[in-house]
C-alpha cells in the first residue's frame, strides 16, 4: 500500500508576500559592515534623535525602578501619565482633551496597529500619501485592508489635499492616514486645508487618522495639533521624536469617546499595557525642566536644517518642498536613489535613506537625509556630499 505523500513545507500568510523590507535596514548593516572594517561613517539615515532623554525624566525612569514600579499597568495607561498628556494639549495648544479619551500606548507604532484594528475591515481602503511613512500601508495590510495611495508632489507641499481626497474616495474607503510634519518630507499640512478634509471625511462617515508624532518639531512656526477638527478624528503621537525617548517604546492615541473602549478591548490583547517604568519617567517629560531642554533641541535642530538644506542644495540636489518639520531633508538626486544611496555610502561614508522606502511616487528618485547628528557631523557629511556629486 503506498505511502500518502508527506505535507509540503507550511507556508505563511499572504500578507507577509506583500509587506516590503526597509530599504534603510539594508543601508544601516552595510554602513555597519563598513564601520567594523575601520572605516569613518556619518549616520543620516535613521530617524532617532541622537539626544537621550532629558535628565528629569531618566531620574523618574530610574526612581520607578528601585521602587519596583514595573508591573502591568491599566491597559489605557497610567491615570498621572493620561492627566499629563491632556493638560500638555491644554497649556501648549488650548486643546481639550479629556484624560479618558487617551491611551498610553507602547510606542506611536502600537498605537498605529490598534487603531488599524479597530477601524480597518477586510477589503476596506484607506487612503495614505505617496511618498509617507511605510508603516501605514503595511498597519492597513496587516489587517486585510487595502491602502490606496495619494500621489503627493511638491507642489502639494507632500501632503494630501481635499480635491485628491474627493477624487480618491468611493464606497469602499474608510478613512484618510497622513503626517504632518511628514515623515519622509519634513512638511506640513496647511491647518486651512486639514480642516476641509476632516469636514469633508466626516460627512463621507469616515475616519481621519492625524500621526503628529513629529510634532514638537517645527521650525519658524509653533506647533499645531488636528484636536478639535469636525468628525470622527484619531491623533496619534509618540514620547520617542521630540522627547527623544526612541527605546523607551511609548506613545499615545487621543480617541473619539465612543471608540475608547474598543481600543482598550483591542489593546488588552495586543500589548496588554506599555512599558511601566517607561510611563512613571514620561511624566516628567512634560515639567517645565524637561521642556526647556527639549525646546533647546528643537532650536539645535532648526540650525541644522538650516544649515543641511542649501548645503545640499548647492551640491547640486534638488529639494522641492521646503522641509519646516520634523528632521529630514528630502532630496530628489536626479538618478536611482537605491544606485546613489549606495555609492554614497561606498566612497564617501555618508549613509542615507532610498526613497523607495517611503512609496512608488517617484520615489526612486529621492533620498532621505536624517539631520540627527551633531553639527560637526553634519557639516562633514555635507563636504562629502558635495564632493561626491562632483
């Protein structure tokens, strides 16, 4: 009697297929590769501060952990934590934002994956900017939608608009995701025109997901928040950009009042709760000590922006859209960006992102530079720079 044939090997789900690699995880190994051969490397290529937390809050990070502060907490977050953040909206925006309306979540990403799990059906489409960050596309995918993409030029500033908004909608979208200040473009939406999208989504019965995880950097301008626009609004912010917290994994989601509890129920499974010891220390992000350091940065920042961006310019890269956030220059090289990133790296040391991380608009013309690392660092980038475009 023959054998019945053995089982082929497992194979996983589709939707792994169809989530891309970071392009920038290729470009950070090899500049690593390079570095153990003794080789001199200037890191612009990953968006991380390269400040560390402001003393305050890692003198409250390590108070929480000699006090043995590091068991679970509430699934929603620390009550002290939820207070601060509200009234962070309160003083520095005139926001309202009830505390039960906030969740403290294990970083901006765990709160991005939770509201895709909470708003996103199979099938359903929603709409994300070309180029802008990955993770939205592949938090849609992961939950069997499908991320329709805005294609998004300089002349739009990099960010959606009401008529690409209209243009795009049909029966199956649920709802817009976008950045500002962007990730990769470092732009800003206009507050005129994110409000017409929120009225117009809001009368679709749709959902308007706003990531300000940028948004405490902002330069020659004060930062805004889309709390208070018309409709079914989501904002989404991190502890890790502005208050230099990257490892800590900490964020929050502001939600509508209806929608809290099933997020908390989503949120119970996912991540259970975020980090304990990291929210005890971000409390202190937000005293008056941790704001001074932190606004100190954002000044640091702003002058290397302004340095980096004519810099580049007069290397003979093209910059479109004038970066007023965040800390990326988004340059178009004029060539293969996955070509140049990598022979930059090759001959001159100078790791940048490939644009085709962040899309298929035209994408593969561009390169991300990340402006977080010292001044002195920065200025020996961009003389490399410019003698590699000669």
């Amino acid at each position: 009697m023959a054998k019945p044939p053995l089982p082929g090997p497992l194979s996983t789900a589709r939707r792994v297929a169809e989530i891309q690699p970071f392009e920038v995880m290729d470009v950070l190994s090899r500049a690593h590769a390079l570095e153990a051969q003794g080789r001199r490397v200037v890191h612009m290529e990953i968006g991380e501060p390269d400040f560390t937390a402001p003393a305050p809050v890692v003198e409250a990070g390590v108070r929480a952990l000699r006090d043995g502060a590091t068991a679970y907490t509430a699934t929603l977050g620390l009550p002290a934590l939820r207070e601060a953040v509200a009234k962070h909206y309160q003083e520095r925006f005139k926001a309202r934002a009830g505390a039960d309306r906030i969740a403290i979540t294990a970083g901006a990403s765990g709160g991005l994956l939770t509201v895709a799990a909470l708003y996103v059906d199979a099938n359903d489409e929603v709409l994300v900017p070309d180029p802008g960050y990955p993770g939205y596309r592949h938090f849609v995918r992961a939950f069997e939608g499908v991320a329709r993409p805005l294609p998004v030029g300089a002349a739009e500033n990099f960010q959606p608009t009401l008529d690409m908004v209209q243009a795009a909608w049909s029966a199956r979208t649920k709802g817009l995701i976008l950045g500002s200040p962007s990730n990769p473009t470092g732009t800003l939406i206009d507050s005129a025109e994110l409000h017409r999208i929120a009225a117009y989504i809001a009368e679709k019965g749709g959902v308007l997901i706003v990531d300000e995880i940028y948004q405490g950097l902002v330069y020659g301008a004060e930062p805004a928040t889309a709390l208070g626009l018309p409709g079914e609004v989501v904002i989404v912010n991190s502890f890790s950009k502005y208050f230099c917290m990257t490892g800590w994994r900490l964020g929050w989601v502001v939600l509508p009042p209806r929608a809290v509890r099933g997020f908390e129920k989503l949120a119970q499974h996912l991540f259970i709760s975020a980090p304990a010891a990291a929210q005890h220390a971000a409390v202190a992000a937000f005293s008056p000590e941790s704001i001074s350091i932190l606004e100190d940065r954002r000044r640091q920042f702003a002058a290397r922006r302004d340095f980096l961006v004519p810099a580049l310019s007069r290397a003979g890269l093209a910059i479109p859209a004038e970066p007023r956030g965040a800390f990326y220059v988004y340059a178009d090289c004029g060539r293969d960006s996955k070509a140049f990133a990598r022979d930059l790296l090759e001959s001159e040391g100078v790791a940048a992102t490939p644009g085709v991380d962040f899309g298929s608009n035209r994408t593969e013309r561009y390169v991300r530079f990340a402006y977080t690392r010292s001044m002195a660092d920065i200025e020996e980038a961009a003389a490399r720079i410019a003698r590699f475009c000669r």
